[in-house]
C-alpha cells in the first residue's frame, strides 16, 4: 500500500517531474506554448485545491492525474487554425476516439504502466489497456510522407530510417552536419524531421532546424536527446515533439504519428 508523502517531499518530486509533464503536455496539444500553459494550470489548481492531489499514489501518477482532469473538464482542446498542419490535425482528431490518445501517449512516450494509466484518467486498468490498443490502431492510419533525418550517429540514422520506412514514409536522406541538413533539406522539401541536439562537427541540430525552417516554413519537428530535461524549462522557445535516448520502437513510431498531426515551427535556442 502507498505511504501519504510528506509536503516538502511532494514538492520536491513534483519540480523533478515537471518536465515530463510539459513533454506530455506539448506532444498533446502540438504546441509548447499550448502544453506548457496547461502544466502551469495544473500547478495552480494544485495551489488552490490540494485535495486535486492524491498523496497516497506516486507523485508523478498523482500530478498526471491532476493534469488529466484538467485537460477533460476544458474540453480537451487544439488550438483553433483554419489552414495548414494544424487544421488538418484537427479534423483527424475528431475522428479519433476519445481518450485513446491521451492513453497512447502516457503508456509509450511517457512509460507509464495500464495501471497507472487507469489511476491518472480514472478508469479500470482493462480500459487503459483497452484504450491504448484502439489508439495504436487508429495511429496507424495516419498520413505518411516524406522524413529527413538529422543524426550524426551512423547506428541511430540506420535505425532511424528503417522505422519511419516500415510505417510507409520515404526518407529524403541523411545529414550529419547543420550545413549537409541545411543542404538535404534545399534539395528536397522534407514532410517531417528528425533531428539529433549534437551533431559530428560540433555544430547544433537545434541551430540546423531553425535554418531550415527559415526557409521550409510549416515542417514539424522531432528532436531526440539523451537530455530532454534541458529543453523542458519551459522558460525559453522550445520543441513540441521531444523522444528520449535511447528510444524504443514504438516512441518514434508514436512521435511521428503525433508530429505530423502537428506544426511546431517556434525559433528554439540552445
């Protein structure tokens, strides 16, 4: 049986896990300014009723249900667009069924157990589970196009490229350096990128994607780093769509399914 934690410990564990919370925030809603306005909502509510809070669960469980009942009792919006990445994304995310989504994204980006699942959105843990498998199904049927991969790492962009190849994109190619994606990207417009933080030159792959979205214009992005904390403060332009190193399968596949749902276009700075 869980132990209540004490304040100051909650406290504690909630600043170590709020990073993570924004991280799920941004690839919910598409946006960072959109996801990180919604992590501070949930801080607030917190502040203001701290029985939203069940102290007797795991503090990152009990802050992602916080959240949770924030994002169903607004409606669980996407910001409103009438053209582009955006609007396409929300009429695909209408079709989808409820919740699945939120579930999908808790149990793979976020590694969260069904049971865990079923305790942030307050629903059996067969319904979690239930859940998760109707969004993979109906993920797969999103659109594919055309990916460009930023990575230095000859292992990781091979790997890389088999994924996204086997969910029925084509791969515009590989870059290694800011000047080759800056290079691949002119040469042919990408649909999607991939990008590494630290790149073979020691130049950076966050100054490579804003070069190339100076230039390409509406391209959603997915960043990997074995450091996502450094570009989850929430205090500086930062990306939408964020995986781990190392990555599973099923975080990339979910990633790209999710960013191309999405614009994230914001200038980043490293």
């Amino acid at each position: 049986m869980n132990q209540p934690v004490a304040t100051e410990d909650f406290v504690t564990n909630v600043a170590q896990e709020l990073p993570f919370l924004r991280r799920y925030a941004r690839a919910l809603t598409g946006s960072q300014q959109s996801g990180d306005n919604y992590a501070a909502a949930t801080l607030e509510a917190m502040l203001e009723d701290p029985d939203l809070v069940d102290r007797s669960i795991s503090t990152k469980v009990a802050l992602f249900g916080a959240f949770h009942a924030i994002w169903t009792s607004s409606g669980s919006p996407v910001e409103e667009a009438e053209t582009g990445l955006k609007a396409r994304a929300q009429l695909h995310l209408k079709r989808l069924t409820p919740n699945t989504r939120e579930a999908l994204l808790l149990h793979t980006i976020e590694e969260f157990n069904f049971n865990q699942i079923g305790q942030i959105m307050m629903v059996g843990e067969a319904e979690a589970e239930e859940l998760v498998r109707i969004a993979q199904q109906e993920l797969s049927e999103s659109v594919t196009g055309k990916v460009m991969i930023i990575e230095d790492e000859a292992i990781i962009a091979m790997d890389l490229q088999s994924i996204v190849a086997d969910m029925g994109h084509a791969v515009t190619g590989v870059a290694r350096t800011r000047d080759e994606a800056v290079k691949l990207g002119q040469a042919e417009t990408p649909d999607l990128i991939f990008a590494d933080i630290q790149l073979a030159d020691n130049s950076s792959g966050i100054d490579a994607v804003n070069d190339l979205l100076g230039q390409l214009g509406d391209v959603p992005v997915i960043f990997i780093t074995a450091f996502p904390e450094r570009l989850l403060t929430g205090e500086k332009p930062e990306p939408a769509f964020l995986i781990t190193k190392p990555y599973t399968e099923e975080q990339v596949r979910l990633a790209a399914s999710q960013a191309m749902f999405f614009s994230s276009t914001e200038t980043l700075h490293g």
